[in-house]
C-alpha cells in the first residue's frame, strides 16, 4: 500500500501533551464510568467487583502499553484505522474504521441519553430526547473552538468529576465496615433469592468485561496527535498516565463505597446505588451535588469524544474515503480556530439522529464493537515489530510479546461471555460482524475498483 506524501489539510500543532492527557481523560469520563458503568459489575459480582476492576485494569494496562507503542510510530488523527491500515493492510483497516465509527458517533449519543436522569435531580421532568440533543448541539458547538480551548473546557469539567469521586471516597472511607482483605479473600454477591452467597471466580471474570469498557479511553490520545507538538515522542506517556489516572479515579472510590457500606443486601439491591450510599452517609443535599458533577461528566464526555469523532471524519475525507462531493468539505479546516468544523458539525448532527433510536438498541450497536478494534490493534503491534513497521517509533513495550497476547486471549474470553448473554451480549457480536462485513464490502466494491485505498497524513517528521 502506497502512503502518498503529505497533502494538505492538515491540522496545526500547538496542543501540550497535558491538554491532550485532559481531553483523553474526559473522553474516559471517571465520574460517569464509576458511578453509570461501574454498578453493572457491582450489582453482577458484589463485592467481588473489586477484583474484577483490578483485572480490567490489568487488561488495560496491557491495551495501553498496546496503544503506547504503535501511538508512537503513528500520531495520525485517524486513530485505530490509521494505524492498522499502515500495519496490516487497507482491508483490515477499513473493517476497524467501519466498527469504529459506528461506536465514535453512537456511545456520545448514550451519554447524552443519560443526562435527563442526573440533573432531573435539580430540573424535575426534564425529557430524554430534547435534553440529549440540546447537550450535544452545546458539546458540538464548544467542539469548533480552538482544540487548546477545548482542552481547557475539558480540564475545568474534568476538575469539577474529580471533585465528586474525591468525596464518594471520604465518605467511603470515613466509616469502614468491611476491610480491604474482605473484599480480597472473601468477596460476596446477591444470588436469585437475595441472599448474601460467596462470588464465584467465573462471575468476577465475567464482571471484567464492564471493567475493561469502563476504563476505556485512554488509547484516544492517538487522535489528537497531529495537533500536539512532539506527539511521536511523548503519546505513549499520556497515554499511559491517562490509563493509572483512570484506573485511579474509578478503582478508589468504588472499592471505598464497598468498604463503607453498612448492609451489603440493601446495597446491592438498590437501582440507585451510590446515590442511596451518598444520603445515607452524606445526607440528600449531597446526592444532589454529585448528581449534578455526574451531569456536567455526560456533557464533558460528549465534548471530547465529539472531537474524535470529528478528527476520523476529517481523516477519513482527507483518505478520500467518502463519495468526492463529500471528501472535500468534511476535510476544510476553520480559518480561525484551525479546527475540522465541518467534520465537528456532522459528527453531531448524526450523534443528534442516534439520539432517537432506543438506547438498547444502542447499547447493542456499541456493545463489543472495542473487542474487534482491540484485536485488530493486538495484531498490528506484533506484526509491526516483526515486520519493522514500528521501529521508526519513540516507544517500545517492555517484555513484548506478553501484554498484546495477554489482551488477546481476554478477547477472547469476553467474546466468549458475550455469546452466552442472548439479550444484549449476541445481538452486539452480531451486529459487530455485520457492520465489518459491510465495511469490508464497501471497501472491495468502491475503494478497491478505484484502484486501492490511499492512505493520506503528515509527513515522515512525525
């Protein structure tokens, strides 16, 4: 595959790698995976959800010294299919740019779906659909400015998310009832009569599958790094920091809440989990405030993964992707702000579209999706590195190949649990498989009769 010399657009560097780390991190959005994502796993595992965010972590970090290395040899603002389709060829990249995008639009539409529920604490009755779309017109416009600009925007909110899981953790750990060993050793769940029963390994393995999702975010970075002065040289450490800050953020005050909770049985069978925990320990004015930090978390977390999804579109114009009518607009650049505002404009507007279509259905179009473009990412790190693909890079992962076939094989495993769960579990593996058989379709019938797919960026600098 021929990679043509650098051709303009191209996006201005200007960003540190502190605000690239801040963006990355709101993308992650601690406050809503710990206190939205992480009760799945609480209420599947109980206490025993505690392992399991340890290894999701540790998925995660296998993921992340993934995403470091091959970030490295390949900052581009296409993020996963940029990098595959240099490594593995323009047919296995044009399946992840297909699965990604579909999750890149889709996942800001179910947080913003969320948002009605948190600040209906302060503004009763608000409607689902109206509210979502009014926080991701607001997220798109903020996402036109300056992309320094929104990394300070993103970094005022993201203080504000932190803020609120500093206090879960006090109050978690103000009265400890259940030592950190119990959770370790001894860790319990509900079973089907709400009795309180040990956790079996198997339940906990499963819990990881919400773990790994819940961290997820920190590969991002590789987005923004055509926009971040000497990214070749320094992504792999915000991708990195971004992962432990995650795991941070999320893994203290969930396990503090754990330790906190006075009765396991009326915890654990609570549909509001922490906000129930907060009053009780805290009183209602609380519950209040952490509801609204979760709110303004939705609307920061909108923002940055509506400035990937824009910085795919613009790359994928820039690829030649689309029809030709479409390539050129989507890859025009704002005079002022240097930023993809068109691409930014049509990422939320079909962002706006999803935002009517049922959020199970949406939960099922999004759902493993990141098992595939994990895979495919553990796949191109060992074929670059035998192939001398990546040598060009600033990063090399210690102990290779241990963390990409660890990732893999809990791939394979989530895959595997996925299957068994015929609600949402298999419907998603299939909808997964069909949108990379239909992106692989458009490749071989459209890009391949144009004579190949040619993939565009900086140059040999980065």
């Amino acid at each position: 595959m021929n990679v043509l010399p650098p051709s303009p657009p191209q996006l201005k560097q200007g960003m540190t790698m502190i605000g690239t780390t801040l963006i990355t991190l709101s993308a992650i959005s601690p406050a809503s995976s710990a206190l939205i994502i992480a009760p799945s796993a609480i209420a599947a595992a109980g206490s025993g959800s505690v392992l399991a965010m340890i290894g999701g972590a540790l998925v995660g970090l296998c993921m992340a010294l993934v995403y470091a290395e091959l970030a490295s040899a390949f900052p581009l603002t296409g993020g996963e299919y940029a990098i595959v389709g240099r490594v593995l060829g323009p047919l296995t990249g044009f399946i992840v740019l297909g699965v990604n995008l579909v999750g890149l639009i889709l996942i800001p539409a179910i947080m913003a779906l969320g948002l009605s529920a948190y600040l209906g604490v302060v503004f009763p009755a608000l409607p689902q659909i109206p509210t979502a779309i009014a926080a991701v017109i607001i997220s798109t416009g903020l996402g036109i400015l300056n992309i320094r600009t929104s990394a300070l925007i993103t970094g005022l909110f993201l203080g504000v998310e932190v803020a609120a899981l500093v206090l879960l953790t006090v109050l978690g750990l103000w009265h400890v009832v259940h030592p950190l060993s119990e959770l370790i050793t001894h860790p319990v769940m509900l079973n089907a009569s709400h009795a309180l029963v040990p956790t079996p390994p198997s339940t906990i393995a499963m819990a990881m599958s919400v773990a790994i999702f819940a961290y997820n975010g920190y590969g991002t970075a590789v987005y923004l790094g055509e926009e971040t002065v000497d990214a070749a040289r320094h992504i792999a450490r915000s991708i990195l920091a971004a992962l432990v800050a995650a795991v941070l953020a999320e893994l203290v005050p969930v396990t503090a809440v754990l330790m906190g909770v006075p009765d396991y049985r009326s915890f654990l069978s609570s549909s509001d989990m922490f906000s129930d925990f907060i009053t009780l320990r805290a009183g209602a004015v609380w519950t209040t405030v952490v509801s609204i930090a979760v709110a303004l978390a939705i609307v920061n977390a909108v923002i940055a993964n509506l400035l990937l999804a824009s910085r795919q579109m613009f790359s994928m114009a820039r690829d030649h992707v689309l029809p030709g009518t479409l390539n050129a607009p989507l890859a025009r650049l704002h005079a002022r702000y240097h930023s993809p505002w068109v691409a930014m404009i049509a990422a939320g507007a079909m962002t706006c579209v999803a935002c009517f279509v049922s959020l199970h259905l949406l939960v099922i179009a999004t759902g493993t999706g990141l098992i595939l473009v994990y895979s495919m990412l553990c796949v191109a790190v060992i074929t670059g590195r035998k192939r001398g693909l990546t040598a060009h890079g600033h990063y090399a992962m210690p102990l290779f190949p241990l963390a990409p076939v660890a990732a893999l094989a809990a791939m394979g495993y989530v895959v595997f649990s996925n299957w068994l769960a015929p609600d949402v579990g298999r419907p998603s593996l299939i909808f997964t498989l069909c949108v990379a058989v239909a992106s692989g379709l458009y490749y071989a019938t459209v890009l391949a009769r144009r004579g190949g797919w040619v993939l565009r960026g900086p140059g040999p600098e980065m």
